[in-house]
C-alpha cells in the first residue's frame, strides 16, 4: 500500500464532502459518513497495526447479535479504552463500533454522541493525511485537544506541564480531610457520581500524587474480581469519571504514560498535601506568635479524618498517620497558648483533642491547667470528676498517680491564691 499525498487527500476530501451537506445529527448519515472516511484512511494505512484490538470490538458485536448485550458492551468499552491507550485509527474505529452496541441497546443520544466523536476524529485524521518526500504519504499523531470524550495525554519524562488557569490558579480544588469534597475554582462540584467508583477513583488518585500502575488500581479498588472484570469495570469508571472533568475543563486531569496513571501535577490542589508540607516546614521551628498563626492555618484544613467516606485498607495508615499528626499540631498549639497565657485560644485546641480521646490523660491535664490558669477552680473539679467517673464507669480504672497529684496541686495552689 502506498499514500497518495496531496492528490489522494483532495480526492478523499472531495468524496466525502456530501456527507456534510446532510443532517449531520441523523444517526444513519453519521454511519455512512464514518465509513466513507473509514474505508479511505483504512485502505492507505500500512499493516495491521491494532488488529486485536479491532477484533475485540468486533467480538463485542458478535455477543450483541448473540442478544448478550450487557457482556457486548463490557468488551465494547474495554477495548474502546485500550484503543485510546494506543491512539491512531483504531480509536475512532472502536468508538463506532460501541456507537452501534449502544444504538442496539436503545441508548440512541450515547451513541450519536460516539458517532459524532468518530466522524470528527476521522475528518481530523483525513485531513492530516500528508505528503512525505515522494508521493507516499504519512498520517500525523492526532491531538485530541478539545475533543469532548475520554482523551489521554501520554507523559513524557521530565515534561509534567502544569493544567493551570490562565491567572496561575489550580483548576481543581480537593478536600480529602472529612468528607470528600471536589471544587472548580471556588464552586463545589456536586456531582451525581455516576458510580461511587468514578469518586473512589478520583480519591485514590488524588491519594496517591504519583504515577500508579493499572495493575495496583485494580487490586487497590476491586480487590474481589476476577482481572479481566476488574479491568472492564475500570476502563468504564475511568470513563465515566473524565465525562464528568471534561463539563468544567478541556484541560486533561487524568494523565497516562509508562501504563501509570496520575493526576496532572499543578492541575490539583489538594489539601493533605497543603497539611504536610506546612508541617514539615514548620519542623525544628521554635514556636513564636507568627509561626502558631501559620499553624492555625494548617489546622483550619483537618475537618475530619482523611477520606473518612472511602473504606479500605490503603486508607487506614495515611489516615492513623495524618491524625496522630493533628493530634500533636493541637497539643503543640495549646501548650503554647497556655504558657503565654492566652487561655481562650488553648482552650479551642483542647476542646477538640478531648472530643477526639476522651480518655487521654495528657489532655486532661492540659484542659486542667488552663481551666486554672483562668482562675476558674470549680470548672477546674468539674472536669476532674467528671473524667474520673467516666474512666471508672467505661473502663473499670482511675487515674494514674501522676493526674491525681496534678490535679491536687492545682487545688491546693488556686486556694491559697484565691485566700491570700
């Protein structure tokens, strides 16, 4: 076979100029005009490049015309999202071919939309198709910028341009501390996620910050199946997920290289890395006024515990990690305002580290020395016999020796203050 350069291109353009002419939303034109492109590019590509993959979408129609339509479309998108890994003709191929599985299974709006996908990639591709040094030609490598449905940007090492706006801000805002909370510049993003799996995936990327293979996701995220099903399923989350992305950037999020995905670096903001890169800034620091108010910033970002909605088992040591972390931040903060005796300040800090271990004795004694240094005894011998109690009642113990004599000594040096 052999490319017609420029005599072959105006050939193939004036062909197929007709199918323009008609309505473009009509789902039999589309059909016709896909393959008119089809049969054109086809004929001048050399070899047999991605065969499996076509032959998988071909499969797909077998199992369609068998009337097994839901395992029709499973292989249908597996192998629509394997073409997209691999990019050239085969994608908009396969994307046809899951067009008619879903014009079968009477979703006729998904598969115009797959139609007119197709039809747009194969005029790009058409049009692309160029003159070499002699009268071959060659297909360049599409860009899918802009292109409404699942594009994937391969990474190059050393090349992660930064998905930003154009003022310089992050284009995606996620909140991971509490429940999970996604925001495009300052308004949340209340998706009806389409699954559950399209927000776990977001979540575990987000997770992650780094490129993660396909084989670690799918036994991160479905554990329970069977590869081949835990691949399907995937390839359709991650699917569903960029649909949702691509209503509020064209930008790519979600990047794909060296058969790793990540989020795009600088494209995210994302509050747990805000939270550890302020505490590690803050290591070795002596505490000053300037440094507790940076502080309270990082705290401001711990709303809950990280990815409290998500259950499994790769959230739990980031999670206990993060809230041990908050834990001392807290008690850090609260000894400072004690010592320089800005009560109502510690007071906030010990409040919630109350909350968060209600049998903590180092919290205890915290809240007892600023309930003091208030001047406020009898809050003082509240709190103590309450906690004593609740020790007793819940647990079958009483304080330790240490809280006990703390305790006495509070007494005994407020009442000789309050009688001197």
């Amino acid at each position: 076979m052999h490319f017609e350069g420029d005599s072959g291109q105006k050939k193939l353009e004036q062909k197929n100029t007709g199918c323009l002419h008609k309505n473009p939303l009509n789902p039999n034109t589309l059909a016709e005009h896909l393959l008119c492109y089809g049969d054109e590019i086809l004929r001048q590509m050399e070899g047999a490049q991605y065969i499996g993959i076509i032959n998988r979408s071909l499969r797909a129609l077998s199992y369609l015309k068998k009337g097994e339509r839901d395992e029709a479309l499973t292989i249908g998108e597996n192998a629509y999202q394997d073409a997209l890994l691999h990019g050239g003709i085969v994608t908009p191929i396969c994307e046809m071919i899951l067009g008619l599985i879903l014009l079968e299974m009477g979703k006729d709006k998904e598969a115009g939309e797959r139609w007119k996908n197709s039809a747009a990639l194969l005029i790009k591709m058409a049009r692309q198709i160029t003159p070499e040094n002699s009268s071959r030609g060659k297909l360049r490598p599409i860009n899918l910028e802009g292109r409404g449905s699942n594009r994937l940007v391969k990474i190059e090492p050393g090349n992660y341009s930064e998905a930003r706006s154009e003022d310089g801000s992050y284009l995606f805002r996620i909140q991971m501390f509490g429940s999970f909370r996604v925001f495009h510049r300052q308004e949340e993003i209340k998706a009806n996620w389409r699954t559950v799996k399209s927000r776990d995936l977001l979540a575990y990327l987000a997770h992650w910050g780094k490129p993660v293979s396909t084989g670690q996701i799918l036994e991160d995220l479905w554990p329970d199946l069977d590869a081949d099903k835990a691949s399907a399923v995937f390839h359709t989350t991650l699917y569903y997920l960029r649909q949702l992305i691509q209503r509020y950037t064209k930008e790519e999020i979600i990047i794909y290289g060296s058969r790793r995905y990540q989020l795009r670096p600088g494209s995210v903001l994302i509050d747990r890395y805000q939270f550890e890169e302020a505490m590690q800034r803050a290591l070795g620091k002596t505490m000053t006024e300037t440094l507790a108010n940076e502080l309270e910033t990082t705290a401001a970002l711990y709303r809950g515990d990280y990815l409290e909605d998500l259950d499994y088992q790769w959230v739990i040591p980031v999670q206990e990690k993060l809230k041990n972390i908050n834990i001392s931040l807290k008690q850090e903060l609260a000894g400072y305002y004690l010592k320089n005796k800005m009560y109502s300040r510690a007071l906030v800090h010990i409040r919630q580290l109350r909350a968060e271990d209600p049998y903590s004795e180092e919290v205890l004694r915290l809240l007892l020395a600023t309930l003091a240094g208030k001047g406020d005894l009898l809050a003082v011998k509240k709190e103590y016999t309450a906690f004593a109690k609740t020790l007793f009642e819940e647990l079958g113990i009483q304080p330790s020796y240490e809280t006990k004599a703390f305790f006495k000594e509070l007494c005994q040096v407020k009442s000789a203050i309050m009688y001197a």
